[in-house]
C-alpha cells in the first residue's frame, strides 16, 4: 500500500517551497522505503528551488540525509528493515566504463528508485539528486542506502550525504592529502570546513583557511585550520606563499566555485602541487590562465564530484572515526529545525549565517 507523508516541495521557479503531501509507492524491486530522520539544507536544493538545475518542477526537495530502513523491494538483500542507513546518491552501477575499469566513485550510471513519488492528485515529483528527503519517508534505489552504526547522532551522519563527504573527500580521496603535507583551503563553508577536517585527518602539518568572512575562520580553526587568511584584507596567494616558506601548498582546495577564487588556488600551489575545485561553478564563469603557466606550475588541476566518495567504502569508515572522537560531525550542524522552516534556512544559508541548518523528523 502506498503511503502519504509530508514533504517539502519546490512548486516553481522562485516560488516559496511549501508541505505537500506526497504519495509514497511502496518499493518495489531493488527499491527502498526509509523513514528519514533527519536532512540537511544545502545550496543545491535552493538550486533546485530557484531552477537552476533542471525545470521538472514540482521538486521534493532535500538529500543530505539518514534514517531507518522501513521496507524494500522482494530482491533486496543489502539492506533491510531496521538497518541505520545514510543516503547517498551515487549508488553505483557495476556496469558502465568507469566501474569496469575499478573506479566505481566515478560511476556514470547511478541508480535511483524507478517508481516516482506524486502529489495526491497524481503529479509525478522529481527527487533531489534522487532521493527527496525532506520528507517523513521517501522511496530510493536500495544502494542508495549506506548501513553505518546506528550510535551516531542521525542529524551528523545524514551530512556525510552530500557536502561534508565532498569537503573530507575533496581532501582525501581527490587531493590526497598525506602526513606532512601543506593544505591551503579557499572558502569555508560546510564544504571547505568539512576539507579541513580531512585535511587534520589525514595528517596534514600546515592548513591555511582562507575567507573573506572572519566568522567563518573561527570555526575553521576550530575544525583544525592552523592559519587563516582574511582575503578581503590581505592578497591570499602571497598570504600562503609567506606560510609556507615562500613556494605555495602542496594541495590547494577551492571550496567556493568562482573564477577568481580558482585563480588563487591555481597560483597558491608549490610547483607540481594539485589544485582540488570542489566548489561548484554556474555556466556562465570562464577562466583565463597563461597556458605556459599551466604547464609550468606542473602538478595537476582536478576537479573532485561528490569528494571521489564510494559511499560503501567512505561512510562506514567515517562514522566509526566520528564515534572515535577523530572527526567532529556534530560542530557542522549550526541548528536543527522543523520541516516547515526550509524556506527561512534557505536565507541563513543564503546570508552565510550557517554551516548547515539540518530538518529533524
Ligand atoms: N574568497 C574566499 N571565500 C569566499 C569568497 C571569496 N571570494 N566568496 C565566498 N567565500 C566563502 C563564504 O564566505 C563562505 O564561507 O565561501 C564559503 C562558501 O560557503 P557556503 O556558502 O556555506 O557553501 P558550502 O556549502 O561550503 O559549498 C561551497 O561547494 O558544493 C559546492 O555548491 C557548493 O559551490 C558551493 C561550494
Ligand atoms: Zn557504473
Ligand atoms: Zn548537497
């Protein structure tokens, strides 16, 4: 029996989100039903909102989120009723180029639920990043689902969904960030926060923050930053430069998405350093470099989806370091709040009031 819940829903371009009630199909093969229990707000739902993704309104927004496993489909044998999962939405397809050649994290087939979710009247929704989880419940492929230990706060673990898992993963699996290493980071928000913290995980010696917001440096130093850089006030490339005996970091990690950020971090490097953009840029940016020092600088320009996660691989592990008292999710979540409050956490975010305001259900 299908079952009616209550989400929030983008209904149009720049139109207020609102609660709809939403028919969720119960799941049929490789399909899953999860009771959410909590979402964070991230930009790319008020994307959504605001059209910037794809115009197949009506939207059920929200996808950093975890819950419980409430039933699936007659096939499913990796998860079950009752498993403590994270969403994530890179559930890798075993089939296509990338996961033949073993580099499933760059899987260009992932799975979503085949049903769709409707309004009552029949209105078919589309999903955030598929999955549409400011919702009580909500229908997702079953490798969506990632089991980790059930003992972490659900409002922590359902940010590793989406961007903190960016952030650490921008830092350890794109960047690979070692011990001893330099890490500059440009922009601190949840995502370049969350590349801090797996920057101090990884065993980086030196991690400089850079903002243009001195309230956003104080929590990167708490999440581990060991410099911060004000690049209103002061020029950041020669600011790392000095930091690091003159030759640059060895990994710079744009986390912001603009142009002239990315030049900092391309000119903020040591020779034959790597530059991570983690940072989502929108169509109409360009960026001009001399090619001569692209070639140069040497090194390599990556760009890291999804911090090169394999949900499977990464969220276990990083709940287990969160419970070990290694990797503080809990300092990401600045507040919790109530389904019906997305639109105003839409303008916190908007005003860079938060790290991540998180819906608990
Ligand atoms: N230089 C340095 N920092 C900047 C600049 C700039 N020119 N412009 C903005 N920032 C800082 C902001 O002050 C803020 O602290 O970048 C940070 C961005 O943080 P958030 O808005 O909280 O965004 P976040 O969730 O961290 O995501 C960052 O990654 O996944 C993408 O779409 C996301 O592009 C976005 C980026
Ligand atoms: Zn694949
Ligand atoms: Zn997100």
């Amino acid at each position: 029996m299908a079952q009616e819940v209550r989400g929030v829903i983008a209904p149009g371009k720049d139109e207020p989100v609102r609660i709809e009630t939403v028919v969720v199909p119960d799941p049929g093969p490789g399909e899953a039903v999860v009771r959410v229990q909590a979402c964070g707000v991230c930009h790319t739902d008020l994307h959504y909102k605001q059209g910037g993704i794809n115009d197949d309104f009506p939207f059920l927004l929200g996808h950093e989120a975890a819950g419980v496993v409430e039933s699936v489909g007659d096939d499913v044998t990796d998860v079950a009723p009752g498993d403590f999962v994270i969403l994530n939405w890179r559930a890798v397809c075993g089939n296509c180029r990338a996961c033949l050649r073993g580099r499933p994290w760059y899987c260009f087939d992932t799975h979503n639920a085949r049903q769709k979710m409707t309004l009552t009247d029949g209105t078919e929704l589309s999903p955030a990043l598929g999955i549409g989880a400011f919702a009580e419940k909500t229908l997702v492929a079953a490798g969506q689902c990632t089991k980790v230990d059930p003992a972490v706060a659900p409002e922590a673990a359902g940010l590793l969904g989406c961007g903190v898992m960016a952030g650490i993963g921008a830092a350890i699996n794109t960047g690979n960030v070692g011990r001893g290493d330099s890490v500059a980071v440009i922009g601190c928000g949840g995502v370049g926060d969350a590349a801090i913290a797996g920057s101090r995980l990884a065993g980086a010696a030196k991690i400089i923050a850079v903002d243009i917001d001195d309230r956003k440096l104080e929590t990167a130093r708490s999440m581990g930053a060991t410099h911060t850089v004000n690049s209103r006030t002061a020029d950041p490339v020669e600011a790392i430069r000095d930091l690091t005996g003159g030759f640059g970091a060895d990994v710079v990690i744009e986390a912001v998405g603009r142009p002239e950020t990315y030049r900092q971090a391309f000119y903020a490097r040591d020779l034959a350093g790597t530059v991570v953009l983690v940072g989502v840029p929108t169509p109409d940016m360009k960026i001009e470099l001399p090619l001569l020092d692209v070639f140069g600088r040497g090194g390599s320009l990556k760009s890291s989806w999804y911090g090169d996660c394999l949900p499977s691989r990464d969220f276990p592990m990083l709940i287990d370091l969160h419970l070990q008292g290694r990797l503080d999710l809990g300092a990401f979540v600045t507040e919790t709040i109530a389904l019906d409050e997305v639109e105003k956490a839409f303008e916190r975010m908007h005003r860079g009031d938060v790290l991540r305001s998180v819906v608990v259900l």
